[in-house]
C-alpha cells in the first residue's frame, strides 16, 4: 500500500533515503518469499517456480509503478521499475543458490 500512497503523506527517514536500494531490496524479499511459497507446495516444479516467480513479481513491480503515473503527487520512474525488476531477480537467485546448497 506504502507504494501507492501520495508521497507528501509518507513519513521521512533516513532509512529509506537511498530510493532504488529500498525498492531492490523489497522485492528481494517478495520475490524469495514468494517463489519459497511456490516450491514448497510443487517442489518437483523448480523451473516453473522460478519462471512464474520472476513473471509475477515483475509484471507486479511494473503494474505499482503505472498505478503511481495517475495518483497526484506520485509518478512513474523507471529506474525504480528497474530496481523492482533486479529486486526480483537477485531474491530468486538468492531462492535458487539457496535450494542447491540443500541439495548437495
């Protein structure tokens, strides 16, 4: 919700000063946590786990930054669909070297 909401009304601090660092790192989060829910439901589905993890949480990440274009006081950018988008990615790497290492 925090990502919808007019940016006059948010709360400053200086955690989350660096912008792009807050956005790849939660969709890290939400992209481990959600691929970890996939796999441990069909964990014989690895690849499309991944595949549909990595779909799901950037067309989410693109989908909160076109939202944001029509909501007054807040904008599209798109270096933060591209943070969203790396986000994404490095939390289902983190995912993916994180099941090999159990494995072996």
């Amino acid at each position: 919700m925090l990502t919808l909401t007019p940016s006059s009304s948010l709360p400053s601090s200086k955690l989350f000063s660096y912008d792009k660092l807050g956005h790849v790192v939660i969709f890290l989060v939400l992209s481990y946590l959600f691929v970890s829910g996939l796999n441990k439901n069909k964990p014989d589905k690895l690849r499309f786990n991944i595949l549909l993890g990595i779909v799901i949480t950037m067309v989410y990440g693109a989908s909160i930054e076109l939202s944001q274009s029509i909501i007054p006081e807040r904008g599209m950018e798109f270096y933060d669909l591209v943070a969203n988008c790396s986000g994404s990615i490095l939390g289902i790497s983190l995912f993916y070297v994180s099941i090999k290492k159990k494995w072996q």
